[in-house]
C-alpha cells in the first residue's frame, strides 16, 4: 500500500512543509473504510483550493476524494474547467486531458495500467464538467461507454460552461438566459443518464451533492462495479453559484431544491443485473467483516 | 566550441536553453562550468567557493531525496543533510545558509509559501524572497530542473549549480553528473577545506538578487 511506500527521509524530514507531512502521518489511503466521516478527523487528500467561496462542486471534491475506495492506486483524469484548478491541490494521482479527451485518455490508461501491473487493482477516475462530457467530449464520452472501458466517469453538471463566464451547455436547461447565452437555451437538458444506460454503462446515478453519504454511497458502488464489471456514469449537480445569481452560502439550498421529487436532479438510479448481484456480494462481505469485528472487539473487552 | 556562456542573469525573460546555444553537457569524471567543460575536481572548488562567497547559499533538494523511494534515496538524503550542515559551520557571521525543499512539481495554486518551500513553476518567488544568491539543485527530475534553472538565469542573479544524478544540466553555471553519495560528502569536504579562505561577498549581496 502506498502510504507504507511513501515515506519523507528522516534526515530531511524537519524541512518539509506541514501538509506533506500531514498526509503522511493522518491522511487515510489504505484505511478499508473510508469515507465522508473522516474530514475533519483526518487529513484530508485536497488541500486549499482555488474554486470560489461557497462553491457546491469544492464539496463534492472533498466527498468524492474521502470516499474513493483505493485512493494510492486511483488515477483520476480531469479536463478543462473549474476542476483543473483544484486538482493540482490533489493527492492523488491525476492527468489533465485536452478538453473533451478524458474518456479516451482514461480507456488508454486503464488499459496500460492493466498491463504494467497485472496483480493490483488500479481505478481510473475521469471527473469532467458538462462542456467536457456531453459537448466537446461526448464521442470520447460515449466510445469509452461502448467499448466497456472499466472506469468510472463522473460529471460535474453546472449546466453551463461556468469558468469562461457562462455559455450555453448540453446539460443547461431548457430557457435558462446565463450572461453569455442571452436568448436562453432552445431545447431540453440532454439526456445523458439515459444515454449512458442506453451505451452500457452499468451503474447510472443522477444526484446533487448535497448528501455526502449519498456521494460516499455512488463513488463506492461506481468505482467497485467499473473495476469487476464495466462502465459507471455519474452525474452529479454541483451548481455554480455565480453564474446563475446566488451567494455564497446558497449553494446548499439550490441543490436541495433541485433534488425534490419531479425536479431536474431527483435522485435516479440504474444498476444493471451483473451489477446488481456484485454489490450483493459486496454487502453480504462487508456484512461478514462488520460482524467478525464486533465479535472481536467483544472478545478484547471481555 | 561556443562562445556563449552560462551566467547568472537576470538574462532576459525567456533565456534560451543553453543547449541551443551550444552548450554540451561534460562526459563522465567531467562537469562543466559557466558552459566550459572541466575536470569535476575543478567544479568541486568552484561550488563550494561559490558556496562560501554566497549571503544566502542555499541547497533545493527535490523529490528523489526528500521522499525515501529506496536506501539510495534515503542515503543521498543524509548526505544532503551533511552538506548543509557543514555550510552552517563553515559560513561567516552575516552568511545565512538555507536547506528549502521542492516537495513536488504541481503548480500550486492560489500560491506558495516562498519561505517554507519552491516550485519548480515560479522558482524566482523563493530566490527573491528569500534573498537566496548561490544555490544548488539535487534530487530534482531533470525536466524540471531545466525548466527552473532556466527560470532562475531569466529573472535573478543567483548562482545555480546542479548535483545531478543524469548527465547534467547546460542550463546550470555548474554542473556535476552522475550524483552519488560519496559526490556529495566530497562536495561538504571541499566546503570544509576552503573553509575561511574565500572573502564572502556580504557588501554587494545587497544587490546580489534581481527583481
């Protein structure tokens, strides 16, 4: 595991700055249950990042990098958007694509990481926005889903192309004006959860972040179903706050009403059946585990 | 063989790489010096006076030291530590000697903390903060390590040298190859032997670092 790997030399330990060595001592790679409860109890694997106040999507970083299940042997693949300023703030392997290119990046990197270490569970991630998923990229996006490249795609939906001031995107919604697209949208909020379903992803969930034991939840079953099984797609909300009119502190509250039965971002689901009896047998493991922990902690205490 | 030599700058804001203008990188037992080939006894001298003439001389040591990769690694950074220490004891009063790290690569937003570490992206933060005028890379991958030194000769008026444990850097005003353990600790002995031999230039240090 990497975090036994990865060590400071001790003769030079006094002059690295505190967060490596922070991450050394109290981040949680390796730790089998990971998840969204450790922050604020541990090191967390992003430090300061640039993204605006308040902004939903730095939350649904910090969830989604608590809760990888594998994080020293993750890659995740990025692309061009707010998201690439927050992942050199990131302690996890990553590669920054040329926009739209992730999912071919990623089909190629999880094919050679496949083959260069042929022993070890190796993820790949690929967290884009919506220009990069279902705009400029949606033939990498949809290939990679075809050809059952197993990894996990996550979305960042905006629904707008936020970091260059706000243009139309595949995924805004129908008759939305945003400050660079001043007649508002045309047509409906592409679909892509259906067509991801429809090209063979295995796992398909439509969510915001405002839950992050939900976000724990889809990341686990994501990244376990594409490693064994095949393509997952998540498709996750995270508002931008400045280009559709809100402050800081509303970020939380736009998720939240998006996320109400019959709006745009209810929580849908799809898990195929090769997928479904997977995370049967994950649970039914985790079940075992839990129990033989129980049973071993009773024994210690009596 | 080319006229062009490799000086502390500040050049201009994008120097060319030395190796488009002519510089070659030395041949084994050799280094190079300002761009001219030497006999690496003769760059033994030349850093450690450098070392020793320098307000702020200042070691960077990189990832492929600070991280204990291997006992290769972990050796080359006690003797990284060595070296430092042997400059403390060697210096004059008014000479500050400094050991910062270059952790990783990542260009680091929304900034660094130029007193604590630097970044192989905007290296000229550290050396104008902290007034550094001689440094020495060691453990820092060679394209990045071309990449800063070019950095440096553009914006400053610091000193480079570079331990490498490749061929060399042209873009360095000296430069060892093939870096090793005993290379370094023959390095700290040098700084040892000429220690209070060499009239440190604290007067006209003031000026030392172009911003």
């Amino acid at each position: 595991m990497s975090k036994e790997r990865i060590q400071i030399s001790e003769d030079l330990y006094d002059i690295m700055p505190s967060d490596y060595q922070d991450l050394v001592k109290n981040a949680t790679y390796g730790k089998e249950d990971r998840g969204w409860k450790d922050i604020g109890t541990s090191k967390e694997l992003i430090e300061q990042h640039s993204l605006c106040a308040g902004c939903p999507e730095s939350m649904a970083f910090r969830y989604i990098l608590a809760s990888l299940p594998n994080p020293e042997d993750t890659v995740m693949v990025g692309s061009t958007g707010c998201t690439s300023l927050v992942f050199p703030m990131v302690a996890v392997h990553n590669i920054h694509s040329l926009f739209g290119n992730q999912n071919a990046i990623a089909s190629g990197l999880k094919r050679a990481l496949s083959v260069r270490f042929p022993g070890r569970v190796k993820d790949v991630v690929v967290l884009a926005g919506d220009g990069a998923t279902v705009d400029i990229g949606l033939d990498m996006t949809l290939q990679a889903w075809f050809r059952q490249e197993k990894f996990t795609t996550i979305c960042f939906d905006n629904e707008l192309y936020a970091n260059t001031g706000g243009q139309e995107s595949g995924l805004m919604q129908k008759g939305f004006v945003a400050k660079m697209a001043p007649v508002g949208k045309l047509f409906d909020k592409v679909r892509l959860p259906e067509i991801a379903r429809e090209s063979g992803c295995h796992y398909v969930v439509n969510c915001t972040v405002s839950k992050p034991s939900l976000v724990e939840k889809v990341i686990r079953n994501a990244v376990h179903i594409a490693r064994e099984i095949g393509p997952t797609y998540l498709q996750l909300y995270t508002p931008c706050i400045l280009e559709i009119g809100k402050n800081s502190m509303e970020g939380l509250q736009e998720m939240r009403d998006s996320e109400k039965p019959n709006e745009r971002f209810a929580y849908k689901e799809y898990i195929s059946e090769p997928a479904k009896q997977l995370l049967a047998e994950l649970a039914a493991k985790d079940k075992e585990r839990k129990a033989a922990a129980k049973q071993l902690a009773g024994q210690a205490s009596a | 063989m080319s006229d062009y030599r490799v000086l502390p700058g500040p050049e201009h804001f994008l120097p060319p790489a030395a190796a488009s203008m002519g510089i070659c990188l030395p041949n084994p037992g050799e280094a190079h010096i300002n761009g001219v080939i030497a006999p690496e006894e003769k760059a033994y001298e030349e850093a450690a006076r450098q070392f020793l003439m320098a307000k702020v001389p200042t070691i960077f040591p990189g990832p492929l030291v600070l991280w204990a990769w291997n006992e290769k690694a972990a050796k080359k950074a006690t003797a990284v530590r060595h070296l430092f220490n042997t400059l403390v004891e060697c210096v004059q009063p008014g000479q500050k000697p400094m050991l910062i790290p270059m952790p990783d690569y990542r260009p680091k937003y929304p900034k660094i903390n130029p007193e604590v570490e630097i970044n192989p992206n905007h290296p000229n933060l550290t050396i104008w903060h902290n007034r550094i005028d001689c440094c020495m890379f060691i453990g820092v991958h060679c394209h990045q390590a071309n990449l800063s030194l070019k950095i440096i000769r553009g914006g400053t008026s610091c000193y480079t040298i570079a331990m490498c444990a490749q061929a060399g850097h042209e873009d360095a005003m000296l430069s060892f190859r093939d870096a090793s353990v005993e290379k370094i600790m023959k390095l700290a002995d040098t700084v040892k032997r000429l220690k209070g031999t060499v009239q440190p230039r604290l007067a006209s240090a003031k000026n030392g670092v172009s911003s």
